[in-house]
C-alpha cells in the first residue's frame, strides 16, 4: 500500500559514459520521487535510459551527477562496498533471464543470498521465501526440471530472501507465455499490496505495465510522462478470464 514515506528521490541525475573522444548521455538531468508501497512501470525505447536509471536505483551503478536517496539516506556517492551493503540489505531484483545456477536446486539458489549477506537460518528463510511463491514442492527441482514461469518464481523468492523493501525488476515477464505472465504478475501484486514492497518494472510491454499503479515514460534520458494508471489490471482477473488450456 502506497504510504507518504519516500523510498526513492533523485535528483538531476545524469550518466555519461566515455568512450575515447565520444560521450553517450544515457542521463539527462533526470529527476522523480518514488514513495514507499507503490507499483511503478518505467517503459522508453531501446537507449532511452531506463536500463541506466534501473542500475543506479538498484546501486549497481554511480551517476555522473546528480544525487540519488534511498529510504533517506544519500547513497549516490557511496563506494562501492557501502553500495554492497545497500544492495544486499534494501534491493531485489529480479532479471528476464532468471540468472539461476542451472546445476543447483531452487533451495540453494534462493539461499545464495542469505549466504553472501552471511545470515542465520538460511534454509528455513529459503523454504518460506518459496512458499510464498507457490514452489513449497519444487524445492529441490533444479531449473531445467522447470518450466519458465516456474524458473521465474525461484528468482522472486531468491530476490525476497533478504526481505528488502524494494523490488527492482527488469523485463520479468519477457520470455513467458500469457499465462506464466500473469501468474508472476498476480505475485509482484500480492507482495505489493499484502506486504506493502515497492516494485519498479522495467518493460516493452503495455499490457505488463498497466498492472501496475504508475507508468513513466523515459526517453533520451529524460522523463517525458509520469502518469498514474486510472484503473490498473488485476492479474488474478486476468488469469480467471484466459481458457483453461492456455500456455
């Protein structure tokens, strides 16, 4: 649920790569606050700098200029282990690829985290972070024993272990069929409203986008709309619409 709490404010963030004599400015002086609990879309063309502004709010990456404050705390000029320590202890996220070790279990996979961060009672936190996703019983499934849908759930509960309070999501519907979508969309909704996580898509799709609560729209690195979705999709509607027999 959407609060008055800030998560998120940057401000006039621009990011210039260097390439020999040539510079990319993937950033533009980009500016937007995003408060605690809500479900954003950040949508542009390729090279608009939605790819640039998802890896600075997720702290993989510095602007140029420009700041960038996470649950109020300056994080834009942070070495690189302090962004670590951020990362691992706000931040989720989830990839189009899934990013799982395909030789080892879902368990292990969602323990990953746990593991680097060097936490205590590991597997139980595994073994609640799947079953909030619906795998309680694929846990030691590894991920070609999976379809993709099912792959993309262990990479939520991987990115839930850690009980971060953002969740940052780059195209996690991009290589599911219709029904795998909406199922993973009905979960980013639930950890949303149930447990009140900020989630911010990056996404081509429109139809992604409208379930959530707020789209922006990014080009050439700058925001050129930032609208709130007037009646947002509920994915579980969705789902009891689509025939049965529907991959």
């Amino acid at each position: 649920m959407r609060s008055d709490k800030l998560a998120i404010r940057v401000d006039g963030l621009s990011k210039v790569y260097k390439t020999g004599a040539v510079e990319v400015h993937a950033l533009r002086g980009l500016s937007c606050e995003v408060r605690s609990g809500e479900l954003i879309a950040i949508m542009g063309p390729s090279g608009s700098g939605k790819s640039t502004l998802m890896n600075i709010l997720g702290c993989l990456d510095q602007p140029t200029s420009g700041k960038y404050w996470l649950d109020g705390q300056e994080v834009s000029k942070l070495g690189d282990d302090e962004l670590a320590a951020v990362r691992n202890k706000k931040i989720g996220f989830v990839f189009q690829t899934f990013n799982l070790l395909p030789r080892t279990a879902a368990l292990d996979n969602v323990e990953l985290p746990l593991i680097y961060a060097g936490a205590t009672n590991k597997r139980s936190r595994a073994l609640e972070a799947l079953g909030r996703v619906g795998l309680a019983d694929r846990v030691h499934h590894k991920p070609n024993q999976l379809s993709g849908g099912q792959q993309q759930r262990v990479a939520i509960a991987r990115a839930l272990v850690n009980r971060p309070t953002i969740i940052l999501a780059d195209e996690p519907t991009g290589n599911l069929d219709t029904r795998s979508s909406e199922e993973i969309m009905a979960i980013f909704q639930r950890l949303n409203v149930e447990d009140g996580i900020t989630v911010i898509f990056v996404t081509h799709e429109a139809d992604i986008a409208a379930h959530t609560n707020r789209i922006i729209q990014v080009r050439d690195g700058r925001i050129t709309s930032d609208e709130a979705v007037r009646r947002h999709l509920m994915a579980e509607e969705v789902l009891a619409s689509l025939p049965k027999g529907e991959d």
